[in-house]
C-alpha cells in the first residue's frame, strides 16, 4: 500500500466515523420525545379537581407525575429537582397538562406571571395542546395555550 492510499483510507474511515457520530448524536437529540409516553392509569381516585376536570368533559388520565430535572452548572456542579404535573387530561382527542392551584404559590394573571408559573410545562410536553390550570376552591378550569413566535 502506498502512502497516498493510506491517506485516502484514513480520510473515508475519518469521514465514516464523523458521519456515524453525527448520526448518532441526531438519534439522541429525538430520543426525549418518545420518554414522554403518557401511561394511563387504570384508576384515579375522584378529587373536587378530577370531578371538576370531567364534568366539563375531559377525560382524567393520570394522577400526579414526578419528573426528575438534573442540572449542570459550569459543568462541574451536579444539582436536582423535579417538576410536578398534577395529571394528563385528554378532550377530543387532545393531550393537556394539569396544574392545579396553589394557595401557598398562587399564580399572577399576568402575561409574565402565567409564563414564569406554566411555560415549562407546555415546553417539556410539546404535544399538549395546552396545560389546563384548575383551580377546586373557585371552580374554574383556564386553558392556557402558548404560542412562541421567533
């Protein structure tokens, strides 16, 4: 083999692997959206909120879901939360997230108040149609949905 066909298999297995990697890193990038299968639970217990999400037509799906968040800062500091969805709700086909209101963090009904206090969801779940904010003491069930121009 002469030193110029070495060259020229050195690059097309160098070309071969950045192509593989990059493949690989693509299928990753897709990977969450299928994590976030809903599994419906086969009985929820009947809450004023649960009550109040199917009298007015939706059909409760789950009950309170953990979702654990891993944080790196300055990619040396390992940190943890997690997020909590009250439950899926589905209407005519449709996927919401639930929140329910809070006496200890109520929620400004501001444009920024709803987007500090609701937008994670809509974005972690992008499937959704909306998160639906149920508030039992008052009754109510406000849909929000989030439209994200740029």
């Amino acid at each position: 083999m002469h030193n110029g066909d070495r060259l020229v298999l050195y690059l097309l297995i160098g070309m071969l692997l950045y192509w593989a990697w990059r493949s690989f890193r693509s299928w990753m990038a897709d990977k969450p959206a299928d994590e976030w299968e809903i599994e419906v639970n086969e009985e929820i217990p009947v809450t004023e909120a649960v009550g109040l999400l199917e009298e007015a037509g939706y059909e409760v799906m789950t009950m309170k879901r953990k979702v654990d968040v891993g944080i790196t800062v300055n990619e040396d500091e390992e940190l943890q939360s997690r997020l909590f969805i009250d439950h899926f709700a589905r209407q005519d086909g449709k996927l919401f997230v639930v929140k329910l209101a809070r006496e200890r963090k109520p929620m400004d009904r501001t444009g920024s108040g709803i987007r500090d206090h609701l937008l994670v969801y809509a974005l972690l779940f992008r499937e959704a149609e909306g998160v639906l904010y149920v508030d039992p003491s008052r009754r109510s069930i406000q849909k929000i949905q989030f439209h994200i121009e740029g």
